[in-house]
C-alpha cells in the first residue's frame, strides 16, 4: 500500500515537473530569455513543492508508525498483558502483527486473534490518515506552487536550496550512524552494568555467561555477576592480535621494502595483484581455511614434535588472521615509503651505502611514524576481524598466553551471545553489547593514536 | 693555491684503508647484507604469494567433487495401482522410489538392511518425484526409469571422498565357498590369504585371524557373488574362512585358481560412514550401469537444506542480490551526495572538519559493531523484520558508506579546477557546474569506488550475523522482507555442518563468492581503464 502511495507521489514528481515547465513557457509565450530561471527549474519546483512534502510525511510515517500501534495494541490489552515480562509482551506483540499480516501459523489463542483483528484495524486507520494527509499535502503544495511561477521568479534559488539541503543531509548520515552507534552502545551497556557492576566486568577473570541462568524460570531473577569477567577474552583477542603481527608485520613491512625499491616493473606487475587478490579474499573464506587446512596442520605438526596442540588454538587462527592482514600492512607501509623524499635515497647513496643500507638507515627511520601508525591501523584491524576466530578460535575463555590453546575472543563472544533467539533484555545478550562499546572505543582509540603519530612525528621534507 | 696542504697529505698515511684484506672483508660483508636483504624481501613476497596459491588451490581441489553428483537411475512404476491419475499429489512416491531399488535387490530382506538399502536413495527423492510430475503428469500410467539423486555418502563413495574404492586382485588359488547365502565357509588351497590378512590388521587369538571393523574390509568375489571375510583359520593344514555372503552366490561350486578375485578396501569399516553392505551394492548398481555422474543441478538452482546432496546455493545467491540491490539504493545516492557536499559546497570549518574526521573514523570501525547498531536500532527500536535483506541492506549501506565517500571524494578532487572555472565563466550557477561538468567527469572513478565498497559488503559477514541472517531458510526470498540468508553467511552455516557432503558444497559456494567477486573487481578495473581521464 505504501509502496504504491510512494509510486504515485514519484508519478505526481513527473506530471507537475511538465506542468510547470509548460506554466514557465507559456507565461512568456515561448520565450525563454524573459524568464529568469529555465522552465526546467520552474518544473523542479512545481514538482517539489507538490510531491516533497507529502514523501517526507510518508517517510516520517513509515518510521514512527510501528512504535505507535504496538504502544496502542499494549494499552488496549493492558488487562491481558499485565504480570507478563517484558520480552513476554514484545513477543506477544510481534505475534498479534503477524497474524494480522499473515505469515504466522500455529501458537495462536484467542487473545492473540483479538490483538490482531485490533492490529489490523488501527493498521487502517493509520495508513488512511497518511493517505489523506499526503493528499492534503500534494494539492496545498501544488496550489501555492503553481500560483508562484511566473517570469520573475526565483524558481533556481529555491530548487538549488533544496537540493543543497538534501547534500547536507546525506552528509549528516555519517554523523547519525556514528551517533547511533555510540548511544545503542551505551544505551545497552549502561543497561547491563545495572546488573553487572562495571569494574566485575572489566578486571573479573572468569566469564561463562552460558550459565548465567541456572535452570528454567530463572530469567527474572538475579545475575550472578561474578560469571561476566571479560579479562579472558582481552587476554585471547590480544594473544591472537600478537600472533598476527607477528606473521602479518614482516612480512607485510619486507614485502613493500621490496616492491618499492627492488622488484622490477615485471615482478611488482605480479605481485601488487595477489597482495590485492588477498586483500579482497573475504574473511569467511579464511575462516573456513584456517578450520579446514591451517588448523589441522599445526596439530599435525605439534604431534609430531609430541606436543599437545588444540583442534582451535590461537596459533592456528593467529597465522591465518596475519595472512589476512599482510597486504593492509603492506599497501600502507608502501604508501610511506613510497614518500620519503628521493633526494634522501640519491644522498645516501652519494655517501657510499649500498641500497639496503639506504634503505635501514635513512628511509625506514624517515617513514618510522608512517609505520607506526600502519601497524596501529594493523592492529585494530586484527582486534576487530570476526569471522576467522568465529571459525577457527575456541569457544571457551581460558586465560591462558599459550599460543598452542585455545582461546576466544571479544568479537567471538558477541557472536555467541547474539546468534540465536535469545531475549533482549537478558544480561547475557547486554553483554554482547558492553563487549561492542569496549571494541568501538579500542579500534577508536588506536585509529586516532595513529593519526596522531603521524601528524606529531611526520618530518616535513618539502 | 697550490700552498694550502692538505692534512691527509701530512701525517702517517693509512695505507690501504679501502683497498686491504679488512676493507675487502667489510666491502664483502656489506654486499653479502645487501643481498640477504633483497633475498629476504623477496621472500616475503613469495610467501604471500604462496599463501594465496595454497588458499586457492585448497579451496579448488576441495570445490570441484560438488559441481558434479551422482545419479541413480531405476525403472519406477506410476502406474494408476500407485498414482492415482485423478489425484497424483497423494501418491507416496518416497515408497515408490524405494520398492523400485528393493526390487533391483531380493536378497536383502531384514527390516535393518532394508532400511540400510533404502538410505543409499537420498531422503528427498520422493519430493523431487512428485515436484517432476507435477511438472509433467504424461509420466502417469506407465513405466518409466527415473534418475534419483543418491544419499551424500554414496555420492561421496563414487567420488572416492569416503573410502578408497579398493583394487581387485586374482587370487592365485582354489576357493571353495560351502553354501550361497548367510554366513558361510570359504576354503582356499593355500595360507597366503591369512598373511594377507595378518597385513590388513587383523587380530590373531589362538590361531584365528579375526577381522574386526577395525581392520581392512576383505572381500571374496566368486561365483558372481560376493563374500565378506570375518575370520580365517589355518589350524589343521588348511585354510578356512568364514564369511558372510553380501550377493548371493551363483551356486557353490569351488572356483578354480586365478578365478575368484580378492578385494581389499584399506579403510577400517568402523571409520567409515558407509558400511561393507553399502558399498557392495553400490558397486552392484554401478556394474549394471544405473549410476550416473552429472552436472550438479541441485546445489545450483534449490535452496537450502540439511541434507547435503539437496542443499543449493540459490536461495543464498537469490538473498545476497537482494541485500546488495538495498545496500546499492541507499549507499551510492546518499555516498555521492555527502561527497558532492563535503567536497564542492562544504566552506572549511569546524562542521564539516567533524563530519570528515567521522567519516575517516567510521571506515576503521569493525564491522560487527554495524551489526550491533542493526540490531539495537533497526530490529529492536523500528521493529523491522529480522533475517530481512532489507535491514541486512540498510547495515552493510551503512559499513559502505564510508568507502563509497572517500572514493568519490577522491574522484571529485581530480577533476581540474579548469572545468569548473569554464562552467562558472559561461554563466552556470554552482549546482549546475558540479551536476552538468563536475560529477559526470567524476563519475567513473565514483562508480569504480562503488563497485569496490559493494563487493567488499557482498563478503561480509559478521554484521549480518547479528541482524539474524543465520537463521536455517529453505525457501528462496521472494521480496526484501522476506527472511532469508546470503552467500559469506550460508558458506559459514555450511562450514558448521558436521556433514561429510558440507565440506565440498562449502568449498563450492566459495568459489561461486569470489566467482562474482571477480566479476565485480574485473567490472571495475575495467571502468578505470576505459574511463578515468588523467588531467
């Protein structure tokens, strides 16, 4: 239904924009160089005014209408729902839309039938008020509009300050993802630090939110807030991220040395290409690799020197997460080292060094900040990778610095609590999001280190 | 001139500072570095590369065994005794596939080896069956062979992904079988089948040879049929075996040297997932020509599924377009426009420095914590449906839009400031500069911009994990709110899959992943080879 008021409000854009560009010329009669703005904008501006306000009504609508009917449906069976939890309620009204949409089948009663039938009628009325509203809308818009075109109007000025609006708010989008990232986080956070004190959360040492809830019925009743230690999962994520760097810093580092000041045209014509290929690999393929080839490997390995390997250890996840990251460190170390200055290379070389010597003594120490702060980016990179430890780390939180164990991490716990049908209220799924505010603000603090460093340390050569 | 002296000149000359054995020894140590230090970049370098080969060929090589399957082709009867022509949809076609592969076996008549034989047909054949006619009901009343798809172990059996099929040899003596079904005797003329056997694993225990499911399966054919050896004893000079027949003997005449052939399968029974009885039949159906291998139909063009020989790829594929087209639609209009603003209208100040230094910020942020915005925002504060494209669209715009920005930042930023001081001397207005000169010069390099953010979101996976993508879908999605999953997140749910079968359809849908990766990469470099203009 909606979809066909916004269908017609686009075929109402068109018909007006002919309409005012037909209005613009026949008020000069044909002439346009009388006019002060082309018929095109006077058309623009017919079809705004009549189209516009109706589709940011329709907009507006869409978003805030689903709130407003399950709000009315919980009032009107507020008798039927009273001593339900809150998920209970939520459930009940997701299934009463269903119903009265179709697609459910099974589970009903009859308060639920009745909550639909109530569903589906306030449904009507709201989408029979945004009909009217958006035709109330289209015809004062179109009737102001229309009465306004004529030679001396202004008719660019206004179609330009819509438009020039409209790029604001495109732009704002950026800040309104951030600022719904930072409060849905903080919003649920502070939520689960009301049932699990911050500093238990930040400095506990044991975490197994699989048992938070100790048999059916228990939902409602207190959290054990000693199970919600998160030290362990810091302890992995970091234990991995070490690995990682290690594979991922040399060779990423040696490899754009290389390209950029040894490989011929032909061998960097081969090369640039797979490091891109790797960097485009999605990280699900890895994932799957790690579990399927690397994992097994190692543990082939560690039985054969006759140590003891685990089917998920760190080691296995922390080599392929490095693999993933080889070509982030290269192309940015490559980009630094590719701006130090040639005259300090030709100097180098003036004295007597051999290349690599020009290139250990005078290049990296220039680019050194630029480096840095790769590897920062790097790390936040690797903090922040899901699906290979998803796929390839363990399940259980040892804290443990053996690289040989298995260990898990931050973002694999987020999707261990989340995935699945989980209520939304409980400390178990909160947590997930106390998890989410900690990685933000670390990925966050390390990005804008490494901005830092490079705007502090960079030498200025020009 | 001539006057001034140089102090070099004055004192003890140090002879041979670059010319003696120590100078000849530093110089070499030197070049000697410089050389490791090239070998070692090099090396860095191959070995990326060499990690991506392994990556690619593990994946192939894992891959290709899906793309084909095997089929079993058995005479079905449809005759109006089991269809009812005037209601076929009523018919239990499940039964009627499974009475046409009893009948290509008499023998096997316990209820436990029935069921066995009945699980080598996969568990939807009767659907397929029925959906076929349906389809096409003139295959009512008749006779008619009929390709089944086989169970994923006996498909896997004919890829030789489960056991190795095992090598037939003649065996160079007399063996006389004592009866033609059951458990029966087996005497050969000579011992050397006991040290075989001793070779395959078996256990002695007081001068019997015992075959457990432990050891090698050996199996006799002879007399057109075939038996299973349990355990062979040499006591008293001459070699017995007995051994359970698995097709019935012809008769039980005693084979004459060279003429009953041994077959040894290495892999234990026990770790196996198909047994002895399964694999000669299989065998049976092969050597009468009813199994055939085709291209993969299934895991192209059908949903998900639990069984791995019924589990497709489309419904994933269908979901992932749907996403992408959401993600297409919201990024790449609101992309263009922020980049159009920041980088043409924007006057430099405090407001758009904020927006800018976000927006860097935002393309650093993990992608999971899109998903966490998804799901507190989208599904629990708009109530929107979970495991919907549409939301999964809306998250992954939100992850592109940042990349889909800069790059069309960067584009505008190369077009000259000639063209836009052109466009404004001939009297155009500002907006009418960037929309009819600016942003069409810059659109190539915008729409390669596009493409890259849009195949980076096509492989995401973790935020859509948390908006309920994951959820087990059968049906394709017929619109952007129905549920449904994508490509990465169905390569992660199948790689979960304990099933033998997952592990190649895993494989193979990778493959489909980066097949249209490729394809979008490739769209893209060509766009920036045709298209991009150097100034």
């Amino acid at each position: 239904m909606i979809g066909y008021l916004v269908l017609a409000l686009f075929a109402l854009f068109a018909v007006t924009y002919f309409m005012g560009r037909r209005r613009a010329l026949t008020s000069v009669s044909g002439e346009i160089s009388k006019l002060h703005s082309l018929p095109s904008h006077h058309g623009m501006f017919l079809g705004l005014a009549a189209a516009g306000p109706a589709l940011i009504a329709v907009a507006i609508w869409s978003i805030a209408t689903p709130g407003i009917e399950s709000s009315i449906i919980k009032s009107r069976f507020a008798a039927e729902l009273a001593g339900l939890g809150i998920p209970q309620v939520e459930a009940f009204v997701r299934d009463a839309r269903a119903i009265a949409f179709g697609g459910l089948v099974g589970f009903t009663d009859a308060t639920k039938e009745a909550a639909a039938i109530a569903y589906r009628s306030i449904h009507q009325t709201s989408i029979a008020i945004i009909l009217a509203l958006s035709a109330v809308l289209a015809a004062a818009g179109f009737y102001l509009a229309y009465s306004r075109i004529a030679p001396a109007y202004r008719a660019r000025h206004v179609v330009e300050r819509v438009l020039k609006i409209f790029l604001i708010l495109c732009s704002v989008v950026a800040i309104l993802t951030t600022v719904g990232i930072v409060l849905s986080l903080i919003f649920e956070s502070l939520r689960f630090f009301q049932q699990v004190p911050f500093y238990k959360f930040l400095f506990g040492l044991h975490w197994s939110p699989q048992s938070a809830f100790t048999g059916a019925g228990t939902e409602a009743g207190a959290v054990d807030p000693n199970i919600f230690g998160a030290v362990p999962l810091f302890v992995g994520t970091l234990l991995i991220t070490l690995i990682a760097m290690l594979v991922a810093a040399p060779i990423g580092l040696m490899s754009a040395i290389y390209l950029s000041d040894y490989a011929s045209r032909s061998v960097r014509a081969v090369a640039k290409p797979v490091l891109e290929i790797l960097a485009g690999i999605p990280t699900v393929v890895y994932g799957f690799f790690a579990a399927l080839t690397v994992a097994p490997f190692f543990r082939g390995l560690g039985e054969s020197v006759g140590l003891g390997v685990a089917s998920e250890s760190a080691l296995a996840a922390g080599v392929v997460m490095g693999i993933m990251i080889i070509p982030f460190v290269s192309s940015l170390s490559d980009d630094v080292i590719n701006a130090v200055p040639q005259s300090l290379r030709d100097g180098s070389a003036g004295l007597g060094a051999t290349k690599s010597e020009t290139i250990r003594k005078v290049v990296l120490p220039a680019a050194l900040p630029g480096i840095v702060s790769a590897m920062l980016l790097a790390v936040s990179r690797a903090i922040g990778e899901t699906m290979i430890v998803v796929m390839a780390a363990g399940l259980a939180a040892n804290l443990t610095l053996n690289p040989l164990e298995a260990v898990t991490t931050v973002t694999v716990q987020i999707v261990t609590l989340l995935v699945g049908d989980q209520e939304f209220d409980s400390a178990k799924t909160l947590a997930a999001f106390a998890l989410g505010l900690v990685l933000f603000c670390i990925t966050l603090a390390l990005n804008i280190i490494a901005l830092r460093v490079v705007q502090k340390y960079r030498e200025q050569y020009d | 001139m001539t006057d001034i002296t140089s102090p070099i000149g004055v004192g003890p000359r140090v002879s041979g500072l670059h010319t003696g054995d120590a100078a000849k020894a530093r110089l070499r140590g030197r070049y000697a570095a410089e050389t490791r230090f090239k070998w070692i970049g090099a090396g860095a370098v191959a070995l990326s590369a060499l990690f991506l080969v392994l990556l690619l060929s593990t994946i192939v090589t894992e891959a290709l065994p899906a793309f084909r399957m095997n089929y079993l082709t058995l005479p079905i009867d449809l005759s109006a005794a089991k269809v009812d022509p005037a209601n076929p949809g009523a018919a239990n076609y499940a039964t009627i596939a499974q009475d046409a592969l009893s009948a290509k076996f008499p023998g096997v008549e316990s209820r436990q080896d029935r069921r066995l034989l009945r699980g080598l047909l996969s568990s939807g054949s009767g659907d397929i069956l029925r959906r076929d006619i349906a389809d096409d009901p003139s295959l009512l009343g008749k006779t008619v062979d009929y390709s089944f798809p086989l169970d994923d172990f006996a498909d896997l059996y004919f890829k030789g992904l489960i056991a190795d099929k095992g090598s037939d040899t003649a065996i160079a003596t007399t063996v006389a079988p004592s009866g033609t079904t059951g458990d029966i005797e087996v005497t050969f003329g000579d011992d050397s089948i006991a040290s075989l056997a001793r070779g395959y694993g078996a256990i002695e225990e007081n001068g019997v040879l015992r075959l457990t499911s432990g050891a090698a399966s050996l199996f006799v054919a002879l007399d057109g049929g075939m038996v299973k050896l349990t355990e062979i004893s040499t006591a008293g000079g001459a070699t017995v075996a007995k051994g359970t027949v698995l097709k019935p003997l012809d008769s039980n005449a005693a084979a004459a040297a060279g003429a009953a052939m041994l077959r040894v399968i290495n892999t234990p029974e026990s770790s196996r997932k198909i047994s002895d009885k399964e694999i000669v039949w299989l065998d049976e159906l092969k050597a009468q020509n009813l199994i055939q291998t085709r291209f993969n139909t299934i895991f192209f063009f059908t949903g998900a599924s639990r069984e791995p020989e019924l589990a497709g790829i489309w419904g994933a594929v269908v979901g992932s377009f749907l996403t992408m087209i959401v993600t297409l639609a919201i990024a790449f209009p609101i992309g263009v426009s922020a980049a159009l603003y920041l980088e043409e209208f924007a006057t430099k100040n405090r407001w758009t420095t904020i927006i800018e230094v976000n927006i860097n910020n935002l393309a650093a942020v993990p992608s999971i914590v899109y998903g966490l915005l998804g799901l507190a925002v989208f599904l629990n504060f708009f109530g929107l449906p979970r495991s919907a494209p549409v939301v999964g669209g809306m998250v992954l715009a939100l992850m592109t839009l940042p990349i889909i920005i800069i790059a069309s930042r960067a584009s505008l930023r190369a077009v000259p400031p000639s063209i836009r001081e052109a466009a404004l001397g001939i009297g155009a207005s500002k907006v009418q500069m960037v929309f009819h000169h600016v942003l069409p010069l810059a659109m190539p390099g915008i729409m390669t911009g596009t493409i890259l953010g849009m195949a980076h979101a096509l492989g995401e996976t973790a935020p859509l994990l948390m908006i309920g993508m994951v959820a087990f879908i059968v049906d394709i999605p017929g619109g952007f709110t129905d549920p449904a999953t994508i490509l990465p997140v169905q390569i992660f749910m199948w790689a979960d899959f304990p099933e033998a079968g997952f592990q190649q359809k895993t494989s193979a849908a990778i493959l489909i992943l980066l097949a249209f990766l490729v394809i979008m990469n490739a769209i893209a470099v060509i766009l920036r080879k045709r298209f991009e203009r150097r100034w």
